[in-house]
C-alpha cells in the first residue's frame, strides 16, 4: 500500500473496509437500467477508473480494475455491483436501524426505501424513478453513505455531493442534519452531453427530485397532483362543475413507470376512464398486480370499446394498453374517437437515453437499438415525436383538450425539429401552442395560492400510525374553505380505501402554507404524546417555491424571470437557515438537465419543542417564498394570498406587492417608440 494510502486510510474511522463481498446474483424479474453509453476516450476512462476506486482500500483494486473497467464499456457508468447488499433492499422500521440520533436512522429508511424492488424503477441501478433519477451514483456511496449515518449526532451535518459522501462537519442541533446536492453544473457546462461526461466519470449524479432528495414514497406521490390536474382540467374546459368529478369522461396518456404510473389510478379516484399506453409489458404487470391499473390489453379496438361501455355506465375504469402511445393516437384520429382530455408522460425530459421509445420498435428493440446505435435510435426518436405532434394536432383540431404533463414533452418535439410547436413559431421563448399543466391548471388553481405535495412518511412503518395521521390530517381541513380544500378533504377521507401505499406507511396530501404548518404541529404534538411514532415530514420538489422549472413549475410566470432559478435556491437556503431536517438542491428535476433547479427538504417530527419552532418558521417559509415570487410576477391568486399574510401576519412576514402597469399606456408608448 502507498505510504498516502496508508495515512488516508489511518485518518479516517469512517470507511469501507474488510474483504470484498462476493459478486451479487441478480434476481431474476427485476428490471435493469439500459446501457446508457460509454464515450469517454483512453484519458477519462482511466480517470473514470480512479474515481470510484478511491473508495476502496488499495489491496481490492487489481481485482475491481477490470470488473470496473467492463460495467463502464457494457453499462456506461460504474455501479459498483458488488457493494450492493444482497437480496430486497426496504425501508424497515427505523428502530431496527443503528445510529447514533434519530435522525441518522430516519434517513437510512428514507433511502432504503428509494430503493426497494417494489418502489425503485431499476433497484440495481440505484434508479427510483424517471428513468435516469439515482439516489446516488453507485453502491460504494450507498454504503458509505449508511455508515456516515449510523455515525451522524445531534452536532453534526453530513454534507453530500451528487451521491457523494464529503464528511461529517460540525454544527449544532437546530442546523439540518444532511445537505444534498445533486447534478449541479457551471453554466458553461450545464448541459446533458457534459452532464453525461461528467456522469460516466463518477462526479455528478441526475437525482431528479425526490430520488436524489431520499423523499420518494411510491407512485402515490404524484397521485394526488395527477387527480388534481386532471380534475380541474375537466371542471376548466368540460364545464362538469366546480366540485364535479370526471364521471363518463375519457383521459388518455401513456407512461405507466415510476411516476405516470400513477395516472390510471388517478383517474379512477377521480371517477373517470383512462386508457394508458405502455411499451414495457413489466411495467404493466407491476402496477396491474400492485392493482394500480385494472384492465390490459394490446388490442386497439379493445381499449377504445371497453372505455367507451365504462363512459356510458359512468363508472371508473383504467385500462393499460400495451403498445406505443402514437399508434393508439393514429387509432383514435382515423377512428374518429372523441378523446375530450389528453397528455403524455413518457420519459421525455430524455427522449435519446431511452426514455422515449420510437413508433415502430417494440420496447425491446428500442433497448437494443439505444445500445447498438444510438444514432439511428436518435433519428427514429425524431421522426416518432414528429408522428405524434401531427397526430395530436388532428386531435386537437377535433375538440381534445391537451396538455404537457410536465415530462417536457413540448420542448422535446421542438428538439427533434418542429418549431411549430412554439408560440411564436420559432423559439419556445414564448412558450408552446399547448400549454403545460401548471400554466393552465396547477399553476393558478393550486400553486399560486400554496397548495402542494406535501407529505409524509410513519418512521415505524406501523398502518395504525398512518391510519391516526390521515385522521388527525383531515381534522386540520375546513372543507368549505375553497374548491381545493374541499377536494384535499375528500382525498384524505378517501385515501386508507383507495390502498395507496406502496412501500413505506407514507401518504400525500396537497395543502397550503397555514394547513402544513397546521397539521405538521398537530403530527408532532401526536409523537410527543406517544399516540404514534416519529414522522418524516417532507414534500415533492414539484411544488409552489422549490422548483425553478420554465417549462413546468415556473410555466404560469410571465414576467420574464422563468429563466431564473433564484427561487429555488433561495427557498434551498432559507430552509437550511430554519433547521430543516435535510436540505436538497438539485439541477434538471423532472425535465431534465439544465432545464430546471429545484430542491426539497425532510423534517423529522421527533415530539420535541425544538421541533415546533423549526415547523413553525420553516413550513410557512417553504412556502410563502413561491408565493411571493408568484406574486411579484403579477399573479392574482399570489396577490390575494399575500395581501393576506401581510394583514393576518403583522411583523412576521411582508410580502412584496407590485404596481401593475396600464396595458394601454405602455403599449402605446412602445408603439410609438418602434414605429
Ligand atoms: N407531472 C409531474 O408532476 C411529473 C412528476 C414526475 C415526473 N414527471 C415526468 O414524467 C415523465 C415520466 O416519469 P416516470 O417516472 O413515469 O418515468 P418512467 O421512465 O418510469 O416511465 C415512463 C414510461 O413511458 C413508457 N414509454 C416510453 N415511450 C413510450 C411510448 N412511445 N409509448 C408508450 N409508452 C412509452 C416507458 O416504457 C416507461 O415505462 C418523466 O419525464 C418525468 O420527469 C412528471
């Protein structure tokens, strides 16, 4: 060993060490990421090398050379395969996890559950969901990180860099306990052909939101926005009233992964009919068996019958179609079949990593033709996103009501060379011809006024616990407030009956700033009461403050700032300031790399009076910042809401207001000055 080694390794008490763990065996079943393709030349392969072996004690490098060496050429990243502990990884209850604070352990089951074969969309590949979103990089950080925190205190803050443990650092019981960052670029660099450099060298890590945030609970996370859009999309253009539901409706989209794998049992609890399209058979079995999705079928004519008996019945039915979403779409124009709501939640945000699977090619096709030619799979991607705008336009032009569901879409379709699809027919600059499901819906409707993801998860994975938080939860909810309060309410009414777990004893529920903080000090004054163990408290990146997303989150701001991301680094440090549990900010969320920042935040309900005052500064923060700058921006719904605050809220918070302007006066003005 190297006399540098030897002191490196002699400083530290926290490391991996001992004899390498044997190979693991696969378990046969469990999907596996694709390759997602090795270009780095002769230097950067050996720096490749380097990086991850930096992890591992001098003696097991002549033996992981090669192993490594070849997981790079077949898979295009190190994963580190053989650090993966064997067998089901699961979020267990948190008192069978070692630490030396809640916390720490907390934590362990917020990961662990991130990556348990029933919740993760590649478990193997560290992916949990949205295709490429990692908890960390690779299983050598996975480990790394479990022991950093089975050794994390009360004084302490561990610090993460894209998956990468940099240490424990002294700080003191109000501060978070774990900052993470993730996917984090220089302007100069911060696109995907750098990011995936960057990726196969070992430094930067996609987390997407709550993969890399260790705050995913399952397909039940996106649930609740899903029923809200498609809800409100209904009672905006289909006139079924405002606490109307989607009786006899039909919704059609595509995706039934990690996160659109949501969008048939949404529809279901919204009391409507949805027909999903799938490529990945596997994918239709997971959510058929976890009853996620009711009927299947690879038959177009099938499909369209089926949903039209369940319309004219009125009653809820989803049904996956195995097959590619453009030629259900083709079926349907040439059929002349009314689909009044339409979207799509393919993996867009990485159309050319496989995210998108090409009309034409069956899904394994696509995986061989992604590995095998990526150029030519590039160009079929194209011509099918092409496909699919035409076929949507006919549709469109027949009556259907469509909308990006915030998979980017939109932007990949202009990426692939149809620059019709923008506003102003040559740059998205002014947005798309559609528009994006925050511009129409969640935008105005939920997050101009607070209301987001907000969630939990029962620390001691007993149903009992979560089944006394939903209550306690619906208790906090005046449903005669406002058409969303009604909704949220009838949601957790309705929520242990529509069996939404999935992995953890986790529930999401949409609330504004006062009903988190509300219910967040009821949960706690429960834990300090002993009626249930500790919580997780935390919520989606998607939401009114955390996320700087042009082309989703941020889509309602018309002021020109949506290509800012001050927000959602603001809101990042604002809540690291108050003491949030664990702070994460992370580039392309969502949409993709350099598209988006955003970030999120856990909060550990331990009973304490600490924990109160954290809650009660931090929850309101978390969000009136968005609301704030929603505000400033000109959005009415965030003027009222503000206005308000600053009256209820003397000396705690003031809002800035802005001055609107004539219309006329300043067109008037600017006429004169160009003509
Ligand atoms: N609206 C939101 O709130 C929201 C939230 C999270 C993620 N997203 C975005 O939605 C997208 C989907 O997320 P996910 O986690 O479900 O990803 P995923 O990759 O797990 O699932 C996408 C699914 O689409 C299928 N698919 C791809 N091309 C297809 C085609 N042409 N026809 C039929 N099926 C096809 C894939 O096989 C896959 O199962 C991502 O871009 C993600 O960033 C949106």
């Amino acid at each position: 060993m190297s006399a540098v080694n030897e002191m490196n390794r002699d400083a530290m008490t926290i490391r991996l060490e001992g004899p390498l763990p044997p190979y693991p065996v696969f378990v046969e079943g469990i999907r596996r990421a694709p390759d997602r393709g090795w270009t780095l030349n002769r230097a950067e392969t050996e720096q490749a090398l380097r990086n991850a072996l930096r992890y591992v004690p001098e003696e097991h490098h002549e033996e992981l050379i090669p192993e490594f060496l070849e997981e790079l050429r077949t898979r295009g990243r190190i994963y580190a395969y053989r650090f993966r502990p064997e067998g089901r990884i699961k979020g267990h209850p948190v008192d069978e996890y070692r630490g030396k604070c809640l916390a720490g352990k907390a934590f362990q089951v917020m990961i662990d559950n991130n990556l348990d074969f029933e919740t993760a969309l590649y478990p193997y590949e560290l992916v949990t969901y949205g295709e490429t979103g990692q908890v960390c990089q690779n299983w050598l950080q996975y480990r790394l990180i479990m022991k950093y925190l089975e050794e994390l205190t009360e004084e302490t803050t561990l610090v993460l860099s894209s998956g990468h443990p940099v240490g424990l650092f002294k700080s003191r019981p109000e501060a978070p306990r774990a900052i993470l960052t993730n996917g984090l670029l220089v302007g100069l660099f911060d696109n995907p052909a750098d990011w995936h450099r960057g990726m196969q060298l070992g430094v930067t890590n996609y987390g997407q939101m709550t993969a890399g945030g260790w705050m995913y609970i399952g397909p039940q996370g996106i649930v609740h926005g899903t029923f809200n859009s498609i809800l409100n999309a209904a009672r905006q253009r289909l006139n079924v009233g405002d606490k109307g539901n989607l009786a006899g409706v039909l919704f059609v989209s595509s995706g039934l992964g990690g996160m659109s794998g949501a969008q048939p049992k949404a529809v279901e609890i919204a009391g409507g009919v949805g027909i999903v399209a799938e490529v990945d058979y596997s994918r239709i079995e997971t959510r058929h068996s976890q009853g996620w999705v009711s009927k299947v079928s690879d038959s177009r004519e099938e499909v369209f019958r089926l949903a039209e008996e369940a319309c004219n019945a009125r009653t809820p039915l989803s049904i996956a179609y195995h097959g590619n979403i453009v030629d259900l779409l083709e079926y349907a124009a040439d059929h002349d079949i009314a689909i009044p709501l339409l979207s799509d939640q393919t993996s867009c945000h990485d159309p050319y990593g496989g995210g998108y699977c090409p009309q034409g090619l069956t899904f394994e096709q696509r995986t061989e033709m992604l590995s095998k030619n990526p150029e030519k799979f590039r160009r079929k991607v194209d011509q099918s996103l092409k496909a699919h705008y035409e076929v949507i336009k006919r549709l469109v032009d027949g009556g259907t009501y469509f909308f990006d569901y915030g998979n980017s879409f939109m932007r990949a379709v202009y990426d692939a060379g149809v620059p019709e699809i923008c506003r102003n027919g040559e740059n998205t600059y002014d947005g798309f011809i559609w528009p994006s499901y925050v511009e129409d819906i969640m935008g105005p409707v939920l997050f101009d006024y607070g209301y987001g993801p907000f969630r939990w998860v029962c620390l001691s994975g007993k149903s009992e616990d979560l089944r006394k938080t939903d209550q306690a939860a619906m208790a906090c909810i005046d449903p005669d407030r406002r058409s969303q309060d009604y909704d949220n309410w009838v949601w957790i009414r309705d929520a242990e009956k529509n069996a939404l777990v999935v992995g953890t004893q986790a529930r999401i529920l949409y609330q504004d700033a006062e009903g988190r903080t509300k219910i967040a000090l009821k949960f706690n004054d429960m834990v300090r009461r002993g009626e249930i163990g500790p919580v997780m408290l935390g919520r989606d990146h998607h939401d009114v403050s955390g996320t700087d997303s042009p082309y989703r989150e941020t889509a309602n701001i018309k002021d020109g700032s949506n290509i800012c991301a001050d927000m959602a680094t603001l809101c990042f440090a604002g809540n690291a300031a108050r003491g949030m549990s664990l702070c994460a900010l992370h580039n392309g969320g969502g949409v993709g790399i350099g598209k988006s920042i955003n970030g999120g935040f856990g909060l550990l309900l331990d009973g304490t009076e600490r924990t109160d005052d954290i809650i009660k500064s931090a929850m309101m923060w978390d969000v009136l910042g968005g609301v704030a700058r929603r505000a400033w921006a000109c959005n009415s719904n965030s003027m009222e809401v503000s206005r308000e605050m600053n009256k209820k809220y003397p000396g705690d918070y003031h809002i800035s207001l802005p001055y609107g302007a004539n219309d006329e006066s300043v067109k008037n003005a600017v006429d004169a000055m160009f003509d």
